[in-house]
C-alpha cells in the first residue's frame, strides 16, 4: 500500500477516559484549565498508537466556547500552552519523529458556515496563530464549513512560513453518500478542491463527517488535484459518534456506535487510501485504539 500520514484521533472522549472533566460552554479548552497533565497524556498515547502527528488541543479556545472575556484575558496562555504540551509530547518520542499540527477551528461555531464574520476573523485567528507558532510544525484548519473560512486561515498564516492543511466538514446526514459530495455551507467538495488546487495548501483534509460520505469526496477532490496538475495530499479523519442532525460535533458527548469497532473504522481507512488519500487520522470519538487498529491495517497489511 503506497505511504500514509497517520493522524491522531479526537481528544475529547480521550479525555474524560483519562479523567478530565468535560462541560460547556468549555469544552476541551477547560482541560488546559484544570488538568492539562491530562492532555499531555491523551498526545502521548496517540504517538503510542502510531500517530505521526498529533494535533493541538486549541480547538476550543475561541470565544464561541471561552467567552470574549476569558478569549481576550487567558487566550494567548492558553494557545501557547496547547501548543506547547503537543510539542513536548512529540519531542519525547524522538527529534523529527512526531509532527504537531496547529488546529484553527471555525471561529464563529462547528457546522454553522452562516454564523462567518468575514470582518472579525482575523482579530482571532491571528492570536491562534501567534501563539501556536513557536510550537508547531504544520498549520491545520479544521473543521471548515465553507470555503470562506478557507480563505481565512490562508490569509492568517501567510507569512509564518509553515505549510498549512485545510479540512473540510462535510453534509453528512442519513441518505448524503448517494448525493454528490459536498461542504456544511452547500458548496460542492470540485468547488472547494479546485480552490485549494489555487491556494498554496499541501494537503487537503475531510473530518468530523461520518466516514460513509468521505470515499467519494477522496475521490472527487484527488480527480480535481489530478486536473488541475497539483500534487495536493488528501486526508481523512471521521466521526465515530451517531448522527445528530440538530447539533454540532462539539455540542455533547454523543454516543460512540457500536458499529464502528476498530476493525470496521480501518476497513474505511483502507477505502479511503485506495481512493486516493495519504493522510488518515480519525476525529469525534475516535481513540487511541482506532488509530493503532488503522496504522496496522494501513503499513503493515
């Protein structure tokens, strides 16, 4: 099987199974808060599992979650010091072993594109930038609705002199993978990979979408790439929770499905790499156990 990028998995369940307290409107920032021994921890059974990087648990820290108060007081500590417990975790494992990638959430709320302030995302994406800098190896917008949102962390990292990595979520309700591929805000996964084909990525990511809708947006986005002559990597990183058509992945803890053992999670990796990507990790509800079935299943057969 040709090479793949092992990603981490989602870090909130991964918390609480080590003991950490989850509440909103918080939610993992409140980790970093209260027991951030404890994220240190979830970085460092991801790289045990097999995880090449492992991304920062700034998720949460923007004032949709902390508040524009605490956003504007404790914000910056509390970026640096996710980045700096990803990267502490990442240099045990050995120099240059385990890349740390700097998560850009959507400023204004997961899965809702019609809440984008296109004249207030820059006050805040630029401190996450700031701050995750001395820290990461890779800049990762996450989560993305639209394009728009896109655009942005582009703009916010130009001039770092990191690479970045976009992802997209996806509409991903009962019936979606029968339907043409397509982000949360209703444009198309060919408009949003003809975007990035542009857009100085390096790769382009799918996440926080069950895995059933991802095989065919691999395979559009690695059709666009291939058109438009770019060699842009495409990853996957899915939900394991049940579908909640009213809220956002981070809105509770939903429930894991049963269905989506380990073993049946790297079963879609696999369709995934043969579809076209190189980078595989997982998101909500994903553990530490997923990414060690899929690395298994991935580069050793």
């Amino acid at each position: 099987m040709t090479s793949v990028t092992i990603l981490d998995g989602g870090m909130s369940r991964e918390l609480v199974r080590l003991g950490a307290e989850l509440r909103q409107p918080e939610w993992s920032a409140l980790a970093l808060m209260e027991s951030p021994d404890i994220v240190r921890r979830v970085h460092e059974e991801f790289i045990t599992a097999g995880a090449d990087v492992v991304t920062t648990n700034s998720y949460a820290l923007v004032p949709f979650h902390i508040g524009e108060d605490r956003f504007r007081e404790e914000g910056r500590r509390l970026i640096a010091l996710a980045g700096r417990l990803a990267r502490e975790a990442a240099d045990a494992a050995g120099e240059g072993t385990v890349r740390v990638a700097g998560s850009l959430p959507p400023i204004f709320g997961s899965y809702e594109p019609e809440l984008f302030q296109p004249d207030r995302v820059q006050d805040y994406l630029a401190v996450l930038v700031e701050e995750l800098h001395p820290y990461v190896d890779v800049f990762l917008g996450e989560t993305l609705s639209l394009i728009a949102e896109a655009e942005a962390v582009q703009h916010a990292v130009a001039g770092t002199g990191k690479p970045f990595w976009i992802s997209f979520t996806l509409h991903d309700e009962p019936g979606a993978e029968a339907k043409s591929p397509a982000l949360r805000s209703g444009e198309s996964v060919e408009e949003a990979a003809r975007w990035i084909a542009g857009s100085g990525a390096s790769a382009l990511l799918f996440n926080c979408s069950r895995p059933e809708v991802m095989r065919q947006a691999v395979a559009v986005a690695a059709a666009v790439l291939a058109d438009c002559g770019r060699a842009v990597a495409i990853g996957v990183y899915a939900n394991a929770f049940t579908t909640d058509e009213e809220g956002a992945a981070n809105e509770s803890l939903h429930e894991v499905r049963g269905d989506l053992t380990d073993d049946r999670y790297a079963g879609f990796a696999c369709d995934w790499v043969e579809s076209g990507a190189s980078m595989i990790g997982g998101c909500c509800g994903v553990g530490a156990s997923h990414i060690h079935r899929l690395r298994r299943r991935l580069l050793q057969g």
